[in-house]
C-alpha cells in the first residue's frame, strides 16, 4: 500500500489529538495511546474517565480480576511501597514512613475485589429473578492528607471491582505522591489491557478543582475522606454520596481489663503513623483504681509522661492554636519532635506522650491526630462508657474498650453505636491489621455503609426472568 506525505501527515495530527485529549498520554509500542491518567484539567478528566467506564462495560469479571489483581501486585512491591510511604511523609510533612508502609500494603493485600459483589437469588413458579451489584458509573473520590495513598489504593481497588472508573481528587498537600500513584497504577492497567483512563486525576489538584468535579454532570457518586466540612459539602451535592468523616476515638479501660496487653496495645494503636488514623485512640478513660498501673505500663511501652503543670501548660500552648484550634504544623508530627518543642529530649524510641487531664481538656476534645494521648480517670466503668460516648460527639466512628467482662463491653457496643467498636486490642485491628475483616481507609460513618468495599460502589440491579429457568 502506498501511503502519501498528506496521509501520513493527517494520521499523525489525529495520533497528536488523541494524545492531547488523554493529558500528559505517552505512545507505547503495540498499543495506540496509554493514559498515565493525569490531566492539567478537570472537564478532560472526567471526560476521559467517562469513555473509560464505557470501555469498561465491555470487559468480563475475569478481566476485572486480573485488573485488581496487577494493581495489588504493582502496589505492594517492597521498591514502590517504600517510595509511596517516604514521599508521603516528606510532602505532607505528617506521619512516619514505617506505618504508612504497611498501611498501604495492607490497603493493597487486604481491601475487597470482585468476591465482594455477591449476587442474590429468589427462584420459583413464577420464574428466576437475580439481584447483582451493578457498576454506579463514573465515581468522584476525594482524599485525605492523613492517609492519601492508602485511600487511593483502597478506593481504586474496590471501585474498579464495581465496574466503575474513577476520578480522584487528592489533597492538594499531597499532589506529588498522589499523582505518582494514579501513574502507577495506570502503568499496571495498560499492561493488562485495561480500557484507559479507568484512574484519573488531575496534575494540579485545588479547591477548584475539586468543587469543578463535584458539580460535573457525568460524576454519578461522590465518596469523601476527609473532614466533617467537606464531608458536609459533598453530603449537600445533591448527588449519591458516601461520607467517611472525622472521629474522636475513645478508648474505655475498666478494672477486669489485662492492664498490661491494654497499655501495650494503647500505645501501638494511639501512637501508629503518629496519631493520623481517624481509628487511632484519642483520648483514655480509665477507672480510677486500676489507672497508675495503666499507666505504669504504657510508660514501659514508650509513653513519656508529661506531668507538671507548667510543662502541661506549655504543650496546649505549643498544639492548640489562641482561637482553639489545631497548630497545624504538629499535626502528625513524632512524640520525640513534639518533646523537643518542649525543650525536652526523650528517648529515641519514645512513641507516645501522655497526659493526665480532666474530660473538658481540649485534648480530650478535638480530633488531635497527634501522638499525644490525654488519661481521663473515672470513678466507675458505667461512668466512662457515658462519658465516652459524650467525647465520641456523635461521630459514629471508632472506639475501642479493654474488659474482661462481657456485659460491660456489650453495653459499650450498644451505647456508643460507631462503626468499629474494638474489643482488647489495639484500634487498627478494627481495619483488619492484626483483627479479622477486611481492609479500608475509608469508614462511612455518617452515611452507613461502614468500612466501605466494592459493594459500597455498586448499583443493586434486579433482572426477572418469568416463567423459565426454574429448575426446582
Ligand atoms: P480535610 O477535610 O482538610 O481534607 C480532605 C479532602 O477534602 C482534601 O482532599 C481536601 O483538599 C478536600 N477539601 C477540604 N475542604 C474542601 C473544600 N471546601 N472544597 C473542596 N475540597 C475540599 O481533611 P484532612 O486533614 O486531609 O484529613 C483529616 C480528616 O479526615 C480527619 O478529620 C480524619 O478523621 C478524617 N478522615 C476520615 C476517614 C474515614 O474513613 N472516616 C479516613 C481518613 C481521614
């Protein structure tokens, strides 16, 4: 075939329009165009994410499968969980490397795929019907600072499970290791011939850009990771919404509890990647009579004990802001960093700072996600789970409680009503590290669906068949 300079002129500025439609898209040999999925603009992306769930609607349960399985398999190389958990600390300036590893790679091993969308069945005279769970379409998720690679990880594995593409909008503070992730993630797609652009984002996130994807037609479901002011915001959208907001995590210490598996497991849970998990513990009650060996034991676990005044002084005044609020500088910072602003050098292994205050200290208040853990005491365990549940403001979230009697931690469970409801051990088994379930980074408190999985993403679709296939 003779192919004319004019032709192949016109066959190369269609190629260069496909590649400026798909953002910063790279020719591969073998393939027409692979999308790294990071556009400069928000419309191109959901466009691109549109034409990618399309694709998507031809692709078999098995091709969703393979596709899960070489993003798990991409994601949990030692090499890139390693870069993923060092760039993210040294973005955000929160968190520590050695936590956030092995929260991506739990992220990567353990949250849901296809297995998650069980179908359901009713069959009889009058025919089968079946229940299946149906991709939503094109998903808008918004992440969080505190855990932006371990939601994007969790998310994309169990949206993509559901059938959906989606269109991620990550903190703006952790742009960098984010879109490196979308990157890699989509490097693992094209290679299993995934349709393109099944993971998008943008190369520059904003408030902007966020609010241009909330507002955009072709965006079927919103989920948020985040505060309870976005969390508001997307609730009000007046689309389908999943909301995993803040917590306050209380955890109860009665008088039957192991004392010293509960400080042990206190300070793990209170104290990994620096207080950041909204699951991590917030604030102690414990009864009265049981709380110097408590705490005894968590200072032999690598709790530091602030304890005069002045210095208990000098710590609200360094964390909490003159209006009330966070500093935010310390958010997530280490024990040992948050000493040193103290004037104080602690031990290198020194996890965790602990302060004994009354239950209206504003550590005991706000959502510190610091390692700082304030030690409330209480008369009685009947007083601490009523107490817990007024620090809990409602939330829905977590708590946690070491006990060894049952009636009292069942009537824990039932007062407090959240979503994870730990039960002696450290509150990260609640998301499966180190407890039985499932995994995820995003617990949908305020909107019910609990620790969301691809169900969470999915669509119930009912087809009857009359009269037929009923073999009973
Ligand atoms: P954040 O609310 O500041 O930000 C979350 C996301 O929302 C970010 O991507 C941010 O850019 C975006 N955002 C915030 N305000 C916005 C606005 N007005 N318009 C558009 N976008 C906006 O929260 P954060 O500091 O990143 O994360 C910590 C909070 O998230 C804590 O309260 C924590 O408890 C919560 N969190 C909850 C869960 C959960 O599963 N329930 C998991 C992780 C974090």
């Amino acid at each position: 075939m003779n192919i004319d300079t004019a032709m192949v002129e016109k066959l190369v500025q269609r190629v260069l329009g496909e590649l400026s439609a798909t953002g910063s898209a790279t020719a591969q040999p073998g393939s027409t165009a692979v999308s790294d999925g990071i556009f400069t603009d928000m419309n191109a992306a959901v466009s691109a994410a549109a034409k990618g769930q399309k694709d998507y609607l031809n692709c078999t349960m098995a091709d969703r499968r393979r596709f899960v399985a070489a993003i798990r398999a991409i994601v949990t190389k030692p090499e890139n969980l390693q870069i993923m958990a060092e760039r993210a600390v040294e973005e955000t300036g929160m968190g520590n490397a050695r936590d956030k590893y092995i929260k991506n790679k739990y992220a990567a091993e353990l949250t849901p795929g296809v297995e998650d969308l069980e179908t359901g069945a009713w069959s009889g005279d009058d025919g089968l019907t079946t229940v299946e769970y149906s991709a939503f379409g094109i998903i808008g998720a918004i992440c969080p600072t505190t855990n932006p690679t371990e939601t994007l990880i969790c998310n994309t594995i169990g949206m993509l499970a559901a059938g959906n593409s989606v269109v991620f909008s990550p903190h703006p503070r952790a742009k960098g290791v984010s879109v490196w992730l979308v990157q890699l993630i989509n490097s693992a797609l094209a290679a299993e011939g995934a349709p393109a652009n099944l993971v998008v984002t943008v190369g520059e996130p904003s408030i902007a850009s966020t609010q241009a994807m909330m507002e955009h037609p072709a965006v079927r479901m919103l989920v948020v990771t985040g505060g309870p002011g976005i969390v508001d915001l997307v609730l009000k959208s007046g689309k389908k919404a999943i909301g995993a907001g803040a917590g306050n995590p209380p955890v109860v210490v009665d008088a039957t509890a192991n004392l010293e598996k509960a400080a042990r497991d206190i300070v793990s849970g209170s104290s990994f990647d620096n207080n950041l998990p909204c699951i991590a513990e917030k604030e102690v009650l414990v009864v009265d009579s049981v709380a110097d060996t408590l705490i005894l034991h968590m200072k032999k676990s690598g709790a530091y004990e602030v304890r005069d005044a002045e210095t208990v002084a000098k710590l609200v005044a360094q964390l909490i802001t003159p209006k009330g609020g966070l500093a935010a500088d310390w958010v997530g910072k280490s024990a040992v960093a948050i000493l040193a602003g103290l004037g104080i050098q602690a031990p290198a292994d020194t996890r965790l700072v602990i302060v004994q205050t009354d239950k209206d200290h504003p550590f005991v208040q706000h959502e510190l996600m610091m390692p700082v853990l304030p030690i409330v005491r209480v008369k009685d365990v009947d007083e601490a789970i009523d107490l817990a549940v007024v620090l809990e403001h409602g939330y829905r979230h977590t708590a946690c409680m070491h006990s060894q009697d049952v009636s009292k931690l069942t009537k824990m469970a039932r007062m407090i009503q959240t979503t994870i409801f730990v039960k002696n051990g450290p509150s990260y088994a609640g998301i499966g590290i180190g407890g039985e379930g499932y995994c995820s980074f995003t617990i949908a408190g305020p909107t019910g669906e609990g620790i969301t999985s691809a169900r969470s993403f999915a669509r119930r679709r009912r087809c009857v068949l009359v009269g037929d296939l009923n073999v009973r």
